[in-house]
C-alpha cells in the first residue's frame, strides 16, 4: 500500500484545492484477500494542496467490519494438529468434519468476547499432581495443569492436547497467547473481562447526575391529560423554557462548562416535557392517518388490522359523544342531576410569571377536581374541590375522595348521572366501584342510583375543559399572580358565577379499599376489562353493579365484591386519613425565602405549611 500511495504522489502533480485523484482500478488493494476494496489507491488534497491523510473510504462500516470478519475467519481455517502418536489419542475422539464445524461455529461469533467465552468454557484447572523439576529458590514455574475439552457429534464432552485445541480453533499450535490471555482476564468469573480499549472516559467528562438532579429539583410530574397514552412523560410547568434552565444551571454551578445541547439532551433521556397541556390530541386517529395515505376514512381496507381498529375506535367515540349531547339536551328535572368531572392540568403555586425567581423556586402543587354541570341546567352550580400537594397528592384515594364531597353535596338527588374521560388511574378502578356501591347504600345520601359514563380515550372534550379555561381566564385577570392557595381559591370562585368551591382538609380525605374479588373475577366469563367498560351503574338495596362495553349493548350483571362483604350484605365505611404528607423544610424554606420579600402580607400561609418527616418522599 505504501509504494503504491507513493508512485501515485510522484506521477500526479498536485492538483487544485478539494481535488481527488484517483488511480487505476486495477491498482485497488484487496482487504485481507477477501475481495473488499479499501480505497487505498484513492489520494485526497487539503485545501492547501497537502495530501490528505484521513481516507475516504466508499463502502460503509458494517460492509467494512463484515469484510474484515471473513477475512480474519479464512486466516483461521482448522491447522495441522496432533498425529498419531499423541498421548490422549485426539484424532480419534474429534473427527475432521467435526473439527471443521467447531472452527466455522467459533468464528462465526461476531466479537472477541463470545470467542473469548467459548475458550473460557472449554479449559478447566487443577494443581499440579506430579513434579518432574525440583523447586527453586522462587519456588515451583508451574503450579497450575491446564485441561483442553471439546464436543464430539454425540455432544460428549473429550479432553483433547493444547495443540489439537489450538488447531481445532485454527490458531497457531506453537503460540498458547489466546489462551493465556482469556485466562489471565478470567478473574474467576463465568465471562471475560469486556476488553476496555477505547473506552475510557475523557478526564473532563461531566456526570449527567448534577445535571439530573437540578431538573429534578422543579419537581417534573405526570400529566392527567396524558397519562392514558404518556404514562412515563413527565412535565415541568409551562412558563419554564430549556435555555432559561440552562442559564438557571450555569448560574448555580459556574464551574461547571456544560453546554445548552448537552443540557438538553440530558432531559430528553429523562423523558421531560414543556408541553403545554390542554384538551389532547387523539393518538389512534392519528396513528390511523399515518398508516397508509390510501386507506381513507371514507375507504378502508377491511383486510387491514388498523383500519378495523380505527373503525372501532370512532364508532365508540361517535356514540359516547351522541349519549353526551342527548344527556345535555334533556330538562332539567328535580332529583335527577347530570354532571361531567376532570381534574385539571397541573397549576404551580405561587403562580408568578413576570418574577424570575419565582419561575427557579420550587414551588407547591395544586389540584381542581371540578363537577360541571351538563347543557344549560340553571338551578345546577359547579363544584370544584381543590386541594394541594403539602396535603396529599391526586392519587386514587384523593380523586375518590373528591367525589365523595360532591355527592354528599348532591345528597338530596334521586339519581346522579356523571361524564368521566377514560383514565384508569383515577376514574376507572376497582376502588372506586366500591366507592360507588357503598356510597349508593348509605344512608349518607338519598340517590337510588348512580350511573357513570366514559369518553372513547382521544375524544374526552367536555364541559369540565371549558370550565377550566374560564379557571385560566381567572388568573389571568388577576395578573397571573397567584401568591398562596387563597388566591388560587379566589381564582376558581370568580371563573363562574355559580361555582361553589371546597378547599379540601385533613378531615375531606379517606383511605378507600379495594373489596374485590380476584377469585371471582377470574372465574367470570366473559371477564370484564376496565378499558372496554364504557357505563357502569349502581342501585340502592344492590351490591352487584351492571356495566355495559357498548352504549348499545345489552346490560351485563357483576358480583365483583369479596365473599366477606356479600355475606355482611354491606361495605365498611372509609377509614380517615391521619396526617398530612407535607413537603421537603428545605423546599419551604427556600420559597419563604426567595420570594419572602415579594409576598410580604402572604407569609402565613406558606409559614403553616406542614412540614414532611421523610424528605425523601417528596
């Protein structure tokens, strides 16, 4: 390769800047014999007529590694190994053809670690049992007797001499290093040591953690409008963009030189979002527009898996949105009410987007669980309970809890309809069935039935979404400056002139069980899936809830509580959460003191917050 780059750099004179020359065919260099150009022969100039010393090379480098495999394969062919006179007898424990078939199978492994493994596999050790030499002053050269096995047809394990092995696996039998070289690195274990060529860390390499821990520090949660299809994303608040975080980082780590691209990659891997959340968007209609250009909504292929999914789908959605519309179209009549309920999306406290250090202060969550009335219902008003984060947080127990206060509210009612969207977490669950069974059987309430109804995921627009973009409108007329949770409060009871608001207390939350069944459930057929569930409802005099898959398919009967509490004929009542959760000391102190100064005369709300005994937990 050499004298043939340099009689091409004496017969070419050197050409314009950027020019590439380019010898003979003829003269291209075969990789290793395996019939792979290497580019060798193509000579490349700097802009300032230097040779260039880099190669281009035309193929790609898997073509390029694949080449170089089979060529180091063909250099490995099985070698001349033991004769006859060998001690262990190797030729006639080891055919040919199966020396022949261990070489191609051991050289078909793509890296050095597997080849290293087989060979680590197929030798065992046992000291030494008999001295030929007599022991120096250093003590004995060898104190370790090495065995060699290999596999016959059978499958049978046969020892084998050093040389057979090493000829069997096509290395040279007078050099042992490919043997002593995986047994040095063996260190005892059951695989090699991976090999670390090439991948050590550069001295100034910066852990990601530090990075981490300052996205952590705004506290990221999931979103209630995603969490059905986006389960794992996790959302910081608006207001906050990457580059004012990266500022925001450089500002408390100033020793550290960390890039914006870094910065944000760094997030990504962490599945962070600044998304604003509102009503979203439907992921099966827009997986079903992606799928196929020719298949239509008014042309679909029947043979075709996701447009009979997608026809599914928007029949469901169809008909929860027509029993939505008819549902609000109907008078209002005394001792019926017809509600839909959603949570809305996650509000920061205190809430101050022209103050900086407000938007780098890790602030408190609040919560709005709102119960809208459907169609004009004059003599109907919102509810919304709100709550935040120092107290609990929206787990199942406290959405529960929430409807509790609602229908205590609604206690006068004869039947209570409610629109929920599909997510299974808060709204779909087997808690809260039995929520719905006992609350219908107590004599807390006079409703002698509760029907519940569910959007088609992706289509779950509804009163409760327009209520709070009057909540949005609220805080906005107010300056978007919300310094404490009276003020959030406020915002809510202006949204709307008949809104009645409950700030929820230690004493509004419950621990709410789960009494079903697994037993039961196991044994129903056909077995009843949560997702497929699109009305449920409930009787006063009646532990079994009806539920239907279908808006128009027949009612379906189910005993899904314990044998227990069908043979008590009655659901104990909730147990009363006993403390608070709280939030980190150092989270509030870091709020009374950044914006201690701005929020002089709101000061005691944030100096009575409870605070948690595991810090951690928050």
């Amino acid at each position: 390769v050499t004298e043939l780059f340099e009689s091409i750099t004496e017969a070419v004179e050197p050409p314009v800047q950027g020019e590439v020359v380019v010898a003979d065919p003829d003269d291209f260099v075969d990789i290793d014999g395996a019939g792979v150009s290497n580019n060798a022969s193509v000579v490349q100039y700097t802009k300032k007529g230097t040779v260039r010393k880099r190669k281009k090379f035309e193929l790609s480098v898997s073509s390029r590694k694949k080449a170089k495999h089979e060529s180091l394969a063909k250099k490995h062919c099985v070698k001349d190994s033991c004769g006859k006179d060998c001690l262990k007898k190797c030729v006639s424990k080891i055919s040919e053809e199966r020396k022949q078939f261990l070489n191609s199978e051991f050289w078909k492994m793509s890296n050095d670690k597997d080849r290293k493994s087989f060979i680590l596999h197929h030798i065992s050790s046992r000291p030494v049992k008999q001295r030929t030499t007599l022991q120096s002053d250093l003590g004995y050269q060898r104190n370790i007797t090495y065995n060699y096995a290999l596999k016959n047809e059978n499958g049978t394990s046969q020892n084998v001499c050093k040389t057979f092995f090493l000829a069997t696996l096509g290395f040279n039998k007078q050099s042992d290093k490919v043997i002593r070289t995986a047994l040095r690195n063996a260190n005892n274990s059951v695989v090699p040591v991976p090999d670390l060529r090439c991948r050590k860390q550069p001295h100034n390499k910066i852990d990601d953690e530090v990075i981490r821990n300052h996205i952590v520090s705004y506290n990221p949660t999931i979103s209630h409008y995603r969490r059905e299809h986006a389960p794992q994303r996790l959302y910081l608040p608006s207001d906050l963009t990457f580059a004012a975080l990266h500022q925001d980082f450089l500002t408390k780590h100033p020793d550290l030189k960390i890039s914006y691209e870094k910065y944000r990659v760094v997030a990504k891997k962490m599945n962070i979002s600044l998304a604003t959340l509102g009503h979203e968007e439907c992921e099966s209609c827009e997986g079903f527009s992606l799928h196929d250009k020719s298949h239509t909504k008014d042309n679909l292929e029947e043979t075709c898996d996701v447009c009979r999914t997608w026809k599914k789908h928007i029949d469901r959605a169809t008909k929860s949105r027509e029993h939505y519309r008819d549902d609000g179209k109907q008078p209002e009549e005394a001792g019926k009410v017809m509600y839909c309920a959603d949570l809305e999306k996650v509000i920061m406290l205190p809430r101050l987007e022209t103050f900086k250090t407000a938007i780098f202060t890790s602030r408190i969550t609040v919560y709005n669980e709102s119960f809208v009335p459907i169609g004009k219902k004059k003599n109907s008003k919102t509810f919304a309970a709100v709550w935040h984060d120092a107290l609990f947080k929206r787990s199942k127990d406290e959405i529960i809890s929430a409807f509790y206060q609602f229908v205590l509210m609604k206690r006068d009612a004869v039947k209570i309809t409610l629109w929920l969207d599909n997510c299974s977490a808060q709204n779909k669950n087997w808690s809260f069935f039995s929520f719905l069974l006992y609350i219908v059987n107590s004599d807390e309430i006079n409703a002698n039935e509760i029907v519940i109804k569910y959007f088609e995921p992706g289509h779950t627009f509804m009163a409760a979404d327009s209520f709070h973009h009057k909540v949005e409108l609220s805080m906005k007329k107010m300056g978007n400056k919300l310094y404490d949770f009276g003020d959030f409060v406020q915002a809510v009871k202006q949204a709307s002139r008949q809104t009645e608001v409950l700030p929820m207390e230690l004493q509004h939350f419950f621990i709410w069980e789960d009494y079903t069944s697994q037993y039961k459930l196991s044994r129903i057929n056909p077995r009843p899936y949560l997702n497929e569930i699109v009305q449920v409802s409930v009787h006063r005099g009646s532990l079994i809830m009806t539920y239907q898959n279908d808006f128009d398919a027949p009612i379906i009967e189910l005993d899904f509580l314990s044998a227990k509490i069908t043979k008590n004929k009655k659901l104990p009542p909730p147990k009363k959460q006993q403390k608070v959760l709280g939030i980190p000391s150092k989270k509030k102190a870091a709020i009374i003191k950044n914006l201690g100064a701005i929020m002089k005369n709101r000061l005691q709300f944030w100096n009575e917050l409870p605070v948690s005994q595991d810090e951690d937990s928050n």
